[in-house]
C-alpha cells in the first residue's frame, strides 16, 4: 500500500507536470504570434526580364500575419551581381506597408542575371532564408544555360521527419543540380539483397514519393539514372529503432491524419498530443489514447482556417515533438476580386489604348499595374500569391512557384503537396516555449521614419548637463530647416521625425556653448541600416535562370536590345544642329519647378501654379486654391480652413517639410514663389499620400547661389536620406508624333500607385503603344485594407 500511494503521488505528480507544460507551450505561442508576428516582402517588377541599359522599375508590398504591416517604415533592397557581390543599396519609406523603387542596370553589365534582396530591419531577426531574394535574368549578359552540365543530387524526405522500423512512411525525395534547378530521374527501392521493393520516378520538376516500411537490420537504397544518362545511388540513413510516424492527407473541408507507434515504444508513446498551428498561433490541440493500440486516426476541420501553410506537430505525453509534417490550405480567404475591361485597343505604331481597373470589393485597395511587349517576355515564374503564401514561408528553392497558384485541380494540388514535404519551413523551437523563453530579438521594428541621431565624443563630466545641439538642415535647392536634440548623460542624442532625399548639409553647434564645438566632436547618422557597395555575400543555390527560358522570346529581346543600341548611336552622333531643332523652350513653370522642387516632388504632373509676380489677389493660398483643383473642397479659411480631397485630407508641405493648414494660412501671398498641387494618391513623402499633397515653396532670398549654403559658426557634415528613384515616363503622342525620336519601350506603361475604394471602384488607364509591339499583356497586382490580394493577366492583340 506504501508503494502504491507512492506510485499514485508520482502519477498525479507527472499528469500536473504534463498540465502545467501544456499550459506554457500554449502561453508562450501566444507570446511569439503577438510579440514577434513574422514580416513579409513581395516585389513587384515591371517585367520579368531586362535588358543591359535598361531601368527597372518596382512595387513592395509588406505584410505580417496576412494582414498590411504596420511594424516598419523603412525598406532595404540589396542589389548584387551574379558573383554575390554588392552593386548597390536602397532605401525606400514605406506608406500604407508599400513602396516604390528603380535601379538603372549599366549599359556595360556583363553578368546574367542580378541578384535581389530586400528587408526590413525587424526582418532581420528571422533565418535569412525567408527574406525576399530573386535572380532576374539580364538580356546581354552572359547568360547562364537552364540545363547545366553538374552532377545531380537526390535528397530523401520522411513524411513526418523519420523513418522507423517497422513503421509505414511515404518517402518524398527531389532530384536537382547543384544550381537547384530540377532534374528528372527514374529507378528502383532495393533493399541490401538487391530486392525491388518500389519503382521511383519524379511526378513533378523532380519530385516524387515512394513508400518504405523498414525491418530491423535492413539496408536500404536508391538506384536512379538521370535524364541525361548519368547513374547515382541514393542510401537511406538515420532509422530509428522506435518512435511515431504522421500521415496528412487533406481535401476541400478536412485534413485525415494516422498516427503509429512503434509496438515497443516507452510509455511517453502511448498518450500522445498533437497542435495544429498556423503563423505560431495555435488553431487546435489533440489529445490521443494509444495504450491499447499503435495507431490512430483523427479528422481535422480545415474550412474555417486562413490560406497559408498549416503545421502539424505530435509531442509525446511529456511533450516532446517526435514528428512534424507542413500541408497548404487553399480557403480562397487570400484574394480579392480585380478586372480589366479593355476600353480601346490600338496596336498601330503609337497608338492610343484606354483600360479601367474594376474593384467591386468595396475595401480600400492598393495595387500596381505594367503594360508591356508581350512577344518579349515569358511568364515570369513568381507571383504575389507564391511569394507571400509560399517562398516567405518556406525554405529552399521552389521551382516555378506561380504554377501551383494556377488552379484548384486536383493534379495541381497533389503537386503542391509534394513542395510541402521537400522543402524546409518555419521551425519551432519547443524547448525554448517550454522553458519560457520569449522571443530572442537583436533588431526592434523602424515603426518611425528616419532619425538625426548620434553621439558626442570628447566630453566630461558635467559638460553637456542640460545642454542641446542645434542643427540646420540646408538641401540642395538651398532650402533650410532647424532641428534641435537635447544631448543625454552618455553624449547620445537623437530626434525622430527626419525625412529627405538624396543628402543634406547638416550644420551642428552646442546651445549657447561654443567653445564645446573645439573641445568635442560629434558623429551624426540618419538611424538606417547602410551597407557598402563590394560587400560579399552567398548567394546560395537559388538559379541564376529559372528553367522554363521561352527562345522567342529572348529573340524578341535581343531585337529590342539592338534596336536600343542603335538609337543611343543615334542620338550620340546627332550634331548640335540637330538637337536645336528637336528641343522646344522651357516653360516659366518648368524652370520654377527645376529651381524648387526635388526628388519625389519634382516633375509637372499634377497641378503647378506661379505666383512669383505677387498679382495674385486671394485671403490666403487656400482660399486661392478653391476653383482651381478639380476635386478638392475648401471649407473656410484662414487656419481654420477644411482640405477634403477622395474623401480625406491632403497632406501640406512647405519646402518639402511636413506642415499643417495653421503652420501655413498666414503666409503672404507675395512670399510664395511656387505651388504645387498632387493628385491623390502622392506617395513619397512623410505624409500619408492617400488623398494628395499641396506643396508651398516660399521665394528664396537674394541671388544667393546653390552652393553658397554657409552657415557662420557651425561646423558640417553630409547627410544621406532616403535613396532618389527615376520616375517612370509616359510619353503623350499627339499630332507631332513623328518629332520624337524611335520609340523601342518594353514596358510601355508603369503605375506603382493604383488606388481604389468604395467611392472610387474604377481607375481609368490610357498608354500609347511603341514603334513595334503587335501584343501586350498587362499585369495588375496589389493589396487591400485586410491584407487580401490580386493577380490579373490580360492579353491585348
């Protein structure tokens, strides 16, 4: 009886162990899924190939747990050259989880493809594997042959992880180069008496399955041949002696799950708890009785679960994983619906064309949209579905991932499930939930733009008590603003809230303190991540040409290529005469806006207005607006005037810094030089951009030049902001279309910014086609408010 109460006590002590473990990991996944939600990046690129010379042109989009990010502000792109080496760095703002971007490929660039890659800094805390990266090929470069010459490898994949004797396990394996593109292969399971036990062949871009049950002092192999004649064995390694297996097998509504155990397996086999999670929330737990037999079945509802990959994970009684197994649901929660309706096709030489973007969801949208030869460019392998429901989720290269986003056939489905267990994913790390460790973080989220901070060396005790650095921001168009940053007991010192382009000439003193300027120096960053151009990395075996090359269209290609290169002859060996003849006088506006606007603020679209002669008769700018911006409502004036504009207010800049209706209705009239006025929606600037921007430059003094910034008593440095994109051009061709020069674009229109809502379901595009193209394919993609998205493909011939 002793023993008993002993032996009872322990149970009870064990089960409430079991509880209290349970409880945690429960605990600790809510910890994970609120504290550090997964971001991720999808790229959209204007076309899916390029030629040398050309400019790329690109939409990110930014979402964590399936829904826009509202984590980070900033985003990098790393671009690198097919030796891994780095060309160059960009950083872009991020408004509404987007951005927009270019990178001008050299003309003399001789590699076959660039490499992409592009973060945020809270990115930075996940494995390298899920950032976004591509190989976009280079047309001109040396290209690299899609069926390379290295010896083929063949990795093996257990359904649920591992093998174990006596157990039934389907096998998964992929066949592939070194490059990572996939091979084909066919052959034979043999065990050590060279007996068949299976045939193997690949039932999808190197992928198959076979099944394998092994026995207790067995050997096990693969004899293969490849496509191209060449032999290879493949052994089969790491048997367990005991433990479980787990078999997934899914439809429309459910997921069928077996589990087995090993008939000798310890008592922790034999009360066994399976979770079912998906983005490190728990969906469902299952408790399994597997005393009285080694198997067991369960039916998982799988209808009500959001797209995505969904994780399957059975823990034994002491809640130690044993076996762990990856499915996709497809639910169609992840789409929205978008439609082009083509208004007006003309595919003559410059040729008018009109389409409208449809949205009947009534939420808010975000989208992007590229017009361009559809002859030259082949159906680019990624899409917004592959990238953010797949390749962010997952590990390893997946060969043509847009392919398994096709359709729900069941053929396409079943291959799928083949990438689900060859590929490596987003791993747990149990232990660590069970210990109570929280998230283990190196980089915080940039939820704020950029910062004028930095540290001030040289200083002692008491020094910099109650002390404060002042700063002047002075920008190319000789514009200026003041900045000031109380310094703490350490020399730190930082102020929120920066944001400019290209670079500015930061001028620094200590308040009321100058002798400190001799005594001390001060270092001053802009808080965002820098990288050198010639860094190295591994680019890893992701290839440098995707497999399914179209030759037609490379032909295509190469005639644009040449076509390129023979009008930059042209204009190289045009005499001055000639370049006389074809340039037409600038306007007063135009030479206003080269003088005052910048970057993203630069260039006449939109709504421009002079008022440098000091006529203009109005209370105030907003009063002079009313009537003259279609669309925009002013209620009042003064500063308690109301700007409404699609719905919701403008933003206001004076100089290009943010401001408000106050900071500007009493600024005279005859103190304004120049005022532009943005269609919504304006992107690009520190302000939200959805409903537009008014722009007020104020007339700079004197005849003071642009190099001539000075500032008496203060020491300066350069500053670098936010990287400066080229603009994608739109030509208009009207009656004196035969005076422009060849026109060989093969990407004939480009709008990173396709917004629309419940007020404003369409969006009208006109383009004009070029000298050459015959056929055109748009390509639409983009978000919503709720993190759905949208792919649409249309041809124009």
């Amino acid at each position: 009886m002793k023993y008993l109460k002993v032996l009872i006590g322990c149970l009870i002590l064990l089960a409430s162990k079991q509880v209290a473990f349970s409880q945690q990991l429960d605990s600790m996944m809510n910890v994970y899924a609120e504290g550090a939600p997964k971001e991720k990046i999808h790229l959209h690129f204007d076309r899916p190939r390029y030629n040398t010379g050309d400019t790329l042109f690109y939409k990110a989009y930014l979402l964590a747990v399936n829904e826009p990010s509202v984590l980070s502000k900033n985003l990098y792109v790393e671009w690198y050259d097919t030796a891994g080496v780095l060309v160059k760095q960009t950083v872009s703002p991020l408004y509404q989880s987007t951005a927009k971007g270019s990178f001008e490929i050299p003309a003399n660039y001789n590699g076959g493809f660039l490499h992409v890659k592009a973060f945020t800094r809270w990115m930075l805390n996940d494995d390298i594997a899920f950032l976004f990266q591509k190989n976009i090929p280079i047309n001109g470069g040396n290209l690299v042959s899609a069926k390379l010459p290295a010896p083929t490898k063949v990795d093996l994949f257990p359904e649920s992880g591992m093998l174990v004797e006596g157990l039934n396990s389907r096998v998964a394996f992929k066949a592939y180069h070194n490059s990572g593109l996939p091979v084909k292969i066919k052959g034979v399971l043999i065990d050590a008496q060279k007996k068949v036990l299976d045939s193997v062949k690949v039932q999808h871009d190197g992928m198959g399955v076979f099944v394998l049950k092994p026995v207790a002092g067995q050997q096990y192999q693969l004899n293969w041949t490849d496509e191209f004649g060449r032999s290879g064995v493949t052994k089969i390694t790491d048997i367990k002696p005991e433990g479980a297996v787990l078999t997934v097998r899914t439809n429309n509504e459910k997921a069928f799950l077996q589990f087995e155990r090993s008939l000798n397996a310890g008592p922790s086999f034999k009360q066994m708890n399976l979770l079912v999670h998906m983005n490190q929330s728990l969906m469902y737990k299952v408790g399994l009785k597997m005393v009285d037999k080694n198997y067991q079945r369960a039916e998982i509802p799988i209808e009500e679960l959001p797209t995505g990959i969904v994780q399957f994970t059975l823990f034994t009684s002491d809640w130690i994983p044993v076996a762990e197994r990856i499915a996709f649901i497809n639910n169609h929660t992840h789409d929205f619906s978008a439609k082009i309706n083509s208004l007006t096709t003309n595919l003559n030489k410059r040729g008018l064309n009109r389409f409208e973007i449809i949205v009947s969801d009534t939420t808010m949208t975000n989208m992007s949209v590229a017009v361009i030869d559809a002859n030259a460019n082949e159906t680019d392998p990624h899409s917004i579905y592959s990238n953010f429901l797949l390749a962010s989720e997952i590990k390893g290269y997946v060969h043509n991932p847009s392919y398994y986003f096709q359709s729900d056939a069941d053929s396409i489905t079943s291959k799928l499930d083949l990438v689900m267990m060859t590929n490596g994913w987003r791993k747990i790390n149990w232990e660590q939930l069970k210990a109570g460790i929280g998230p283990q973080l190196k980089y915080m989220p940039e939820n704020d733009f950029m910062s004028l901070k930095g540290s001030v060396f040289g200083i002692k005790p008491g020094m910099v008590k109650d002390q404060q650095l002042n700063f002047v921001l002075a920008a190319k168009d000789s514009s200026k603003s003041l900045l000031f940053a109380p310094i703490d007991a350490n020399g730190s010192f930082e102020q929120p809230g920066l944001f400019f382009y290209d670079t500015v000439k930061v001028y620094y003193g200590f308040n009321n303190n100058s002798k400190l300027s001799s005594a001390t120096q001060v270092k001053i960053e802009n808080g965002l991540l820098r990288k050198e151009n010639g860094a190295k990395v591994n680019l890893g075996t992701i290839p440098p040409v995707w497999g399914g090359v179209d030759s037609m269209a490379i032909a295509r290609m190469n005639y644009f290529l040449k076509e390129q290169e023979r009008v930059r002859k042209l204009m190289e060996s045009a005499t001055l005469s000639e370049v006389v003849v074809k340039t037409r006088t600038k306007s007063k506006l135009e030479i206003l806006d080269e003088t005052y606007s910048s970057g993203l603020f630069s260039g006449m679209n939109g709504y421009s207005f002079d008022l440098t002669d000091g006529t203009v008769a109005a209370l105030d700018i907003f009063t002079f607006l009313q009537g003259r911006v279609a669309g925009l409502q002013v209620t009042g004036n003064g500063p308690s005037a109301t700007l409404t504009w699609r719905g919701g207010a403008p933003d206001v800049y004076l100089n290009e810094l943010r401001a408000d209706v106050p900071m500007v209705a009493n600024i005279p009239l005859a103190d304004i030089a120049y005022l532009k006025v943005f269609r919504p929606p304006f992107f690009g600037t520190g302000g939200g951009g959805a409903s537009g921007a008014i722009v007020i430059y104020t007339k700079k003094g004197g005849s003071s030049s642009k190099g001539s910034q000075n500032v008496k008593g203060m020491e300066s440095t350069i500053l670098a902001g936010y990287s400066r994109f080229k603009e994608f051009y739109n030509p208009v061709y009207d009656k004196s279309a035969a005076s422009f020069n060849p026109d060989t674009r093969n990407t004939l229109y480009w709008n990173p910014y396709i917004m629309t809502n419940k007020r404003s379901p369409r969006y009208p595009v006109d383009f004009y086609n070029n000298d050459v193209s015959t056929k055109l394919k748009i390509v639409l993609e983009g978000i919503n408010a709720q993190g759905k998205m949208t792919r649409v493909v249309k041809i124009l011939e």
